[in-house]
C-alpha cells in the first residue's frame, strides 16, 4: 500500500469531482476530498462510491473544509500529503457570479492562491502536482476562432475575472518555485450530473418534466448562444492524464464543434419524440410542439408552446460563441473525445425522463413533491 498515490479533488462533490473520484479510485489511488458544510445533504453525486470509514482499507475520505479558509485547506494538505490535488472547487455559475462577484473572486480567484500558498507553506511543492481548472470562458469575447492556447484572453464575468487570476497564479507558481502546475482550460462539458441550472440540463430537465406534466414551459435567456459541448467523462480523463506527463503544461480541451443552445433544444426534443417549430424573434420568440411520436410525451398535444424567452436569463455581459481547438491535446497525449453532444444529450434524457417519471408515479400517490424550476 506504500505505493498507492493520493489524490485531493476541492470540489468533489460537483459534476466533475464525482467522476474524477470514480476515475482516480478505479486507477487504484487513494482519493481525499473536500466537501463544504451545509444544512442538507450534499452528496448526492459520490454516495454512490462513499466508503465507510470505520472499515479498513477505505480508499475515498471526505474532509470538511472550505476554499475561503486557508488554516482549513493547510491542515487538510498537512494530513493527506497528497500526490496530486485536483482544484475544481468554484462559484461555477457564470450568471450567478454577476450577483455575488466578491464571493466568486475569494473562492474561484484567492481560493486557488491559498491551495498552491499551502502547498509551499508545507514544503510540498517538489512532491504535490497541481491541476487547476481553468475554463473556455476566459476567451469570453472571442479573438481567434477556434480558440487555443495561445489565444488572447478577454473575460467578460466576474466568475471569468476570478478564472483568470487562478490561471496565472498557477502559471506564477510553476514559473517561480518550479512546481509541477497546470491549467486544463475546458470547454463546457456536461453529463446527467450537471447542476440543474446550467443550460444543458435545465432544458433536458425541464422538457422531460414538461412531457410529464409536471411543468408548463421552459423559459429561456439567449438561446443564439454557440457553445464546444463535450461529456465530462472524457475531461476528467484529460485532467488525470495533464499530471501524468514530464513536464507541465496547459492544455485546451474541447471538441472542437460548437451548436446552438436552440439546436440543443431540439435534440432534446427529438430524443422524447417531439418536434418543434421555432418562431417570432428577440424576446417573442417561441417553441411550438407540431409532431409526437411514441409515448414519452403523454401531456403534450400538437400546438402546445413549450419554450418561451425570459429577459431575466439574459447576462450583463455574454460570451455569445465558443469553439475549442483540442489539438495539442491530440498531438501531445492522444486525447480524443470519445462522446459526441448528441449523444451526451440523449443520456441526459434518459436519465432526467426516469426522473420525472418517478415523481410522477409519486405524485399520483399522493405524494406531492414540489419540483423545483429556479434556474
Ligand atoms: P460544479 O458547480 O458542479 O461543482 C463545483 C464544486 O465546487 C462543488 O463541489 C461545490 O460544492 C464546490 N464549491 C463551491 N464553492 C466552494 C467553496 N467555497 N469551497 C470549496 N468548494 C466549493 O462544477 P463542475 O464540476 O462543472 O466544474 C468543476 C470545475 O471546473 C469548476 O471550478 C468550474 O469552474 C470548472 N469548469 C467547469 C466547466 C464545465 O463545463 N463544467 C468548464 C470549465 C471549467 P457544493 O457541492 O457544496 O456546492
Ligand atoms: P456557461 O454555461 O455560462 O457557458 O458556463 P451555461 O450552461 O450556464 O450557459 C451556456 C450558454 O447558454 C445560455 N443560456 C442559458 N444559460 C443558463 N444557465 N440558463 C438559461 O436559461 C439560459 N438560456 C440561455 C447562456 O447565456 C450561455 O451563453 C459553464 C460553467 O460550467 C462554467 O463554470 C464553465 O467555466 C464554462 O461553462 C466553460
């Protein structure tokens, strides 16, 4: 067991730390992870592989801690002494980091200058190797299509502000103590374990609970948006493989094929046998059921509007298009995406259809469980 690497994963508890932590375990590491204190159970996402600690040879630990609290981070990184630490922890949302920018800067921005400080604070920085993650929205306002690594930034939201100073502390700090540190700058990646309030899953969510009639309509901010989809399985795999080279370096991960949030919509659509007809502009602008096939849609007939524009979703500032180009990625570690955004989107449905079945079913038991639609 001398032998076992260690891992800490910030974060673990969200879409990406999840599947990280099944990967690193399947890879035989032992795996640390940070989950924050809340007054409901928050994870939902790694029960599944949570492994009681009172039995021996438990290979997942979960630690109480917090980005916004260096003693909590030094102490965690003094206990572990991991191999690898994995910085995914965030204020993720980029419309919601427009209402709390302070907060997003301290955790997305300082948090990860705290976790590189502490790693140098206990002399660790020759042993650990750090990944930051680092996001496509730092390219915001688009100055090379595809975007790459050496595209210049231009963020356009506190959340990618934060995003930028974490990137070039990490670069600050490789450069400087000669750390093992890099940056996988990601495009966004999806999975049926998205947080209900990014766009992919709100609408695979919200169409599948509309066919079951448990919502009305799903309502939209700008759905011109382009965005390089891929399937978070595939990025955490690249996010394990950047720490495993000789030398460190950052790397742009994507697919390097952009759709439109309106097109997502439709695939969603077809993948529950509805076909939608787009229509009126701007803020009018509508979705209108005019084929069903099959029985994934008891409660929607012919002419039923299930999409409309809500300005409220609208951002201060957007990133209207983004398109990666991975191929340093390819070139460098054989990294190719080995699941398309059509297909992602038809295991979202799957999923998320299975769920609103299931509500359903309790509902008409009489068991009436709220179905929360804020996003
Ligand atoms: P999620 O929002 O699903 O997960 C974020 C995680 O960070 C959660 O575990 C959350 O905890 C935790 N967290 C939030 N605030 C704090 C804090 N103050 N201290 C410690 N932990 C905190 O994000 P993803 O899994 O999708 O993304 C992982 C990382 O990759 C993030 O840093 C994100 O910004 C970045 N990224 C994501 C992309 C994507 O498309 N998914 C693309 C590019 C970058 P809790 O569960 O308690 O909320
Ligand atoms: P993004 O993801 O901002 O790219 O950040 P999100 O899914 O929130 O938005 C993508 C695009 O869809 C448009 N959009 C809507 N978005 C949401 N959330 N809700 C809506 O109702 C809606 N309508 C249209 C948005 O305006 C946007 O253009 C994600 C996060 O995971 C970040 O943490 C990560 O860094 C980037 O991806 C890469």
């Amino acid at each position: 067991m001398g032998m076992t690497k260690k891992a800490l994963i910030t974060g673990v508890t969200g879409q990406d730390g999840s599947y990280l932590a099944e990967f690193l375990l399947a890879k035989g590491y032992e795996v640390h992870g940070i989950k924050r204190r809340a007054s409901l159970f928050n994870t939902g996402r790694v029960d599944h592989i949570y492994e009681d600690p009172h039995v021996d040879n438990s290979r997942f630990r979960l630690h109480y801690g917090d980005l916004t609290d260096t003693s909590n981070l030094t102490r965690i990184l003094r206990e572990v002494e991991p191999d690898e630490v994995y910085n995914l922890g965030a204020q993720s949302h980029v419309a919601v980091s427009f209402e709390a920018p302070e907060y997003t800067a301290d955790v997305d921005g300082i948090g990860t200058l705290r976790l590189l400080e502490a790693i140098r604070f206990l002399g660790l920085e020759q042993k650990t190797r750090f990944y930051q993650a680092s996001t496509s929205e730092l390219f915001g306002l688009v100055q090379e299509i595809p975007q790459r690594e050496t595209t210049p930034f231009y963020p356009r939201s506190p959340y990618a502000v934060a995003k930028m100073y974490a990137y070039w502390i990490t670069v600050n700090y490789r450069e400087s103590y000669n750390m093992y540190a890099c940056n996988g700058i990601l495009f966004n990646h999806e999975s049926p374990r998205r947080g209900e309030t990014f766009v992919t899953r709100k609408i695979t969510r919200g169409l599948c609970n509309i066919a079951q009639g448990l919502e009305p309509c799903l309502y939209m901010g700008n759905i011109d948006s382009l965005r390089d989809w891929g399937h978070a399985k595939d990025y955490v795999r690249m996010q394990w493989m950047m720490l495993q080279q000789e030398a460190p370096e950052d790397f742009v991960i994507a697919t390097g094929v952009q759709y439109s949030v309106r097109e997502f919509i439709s695939w969603t659509a077809a993948e529950l046998g509805i076909t939608l007809a787009f229509s009126g502009t701007g803020v009018d602008e509508i979705a209108t059921v005019t084929a069903i096939e099959g029985d994934m849609a008891p409660a929607l007939k012919v002419g039923d509007v299930v999409m409309r524009i809500d300005p409220r979703y609208f951002r201060p500032a957007e990133v209207e298009t983004l398109l990666g180009d991975p191929a340093k990625a390819k070139q460098k570690l054989g990294w190719v995406p080995e699941i398309t955004a059509q297909e992602m989107c038809a295991e979202m449905v799957v999923e998320d259809l299975k769920a609103a079945k299931r509500l359903k079913l309790l509902k008409a038991h009489g068991l009436e469980l709220p179905v929360s639609v804020e996003s």
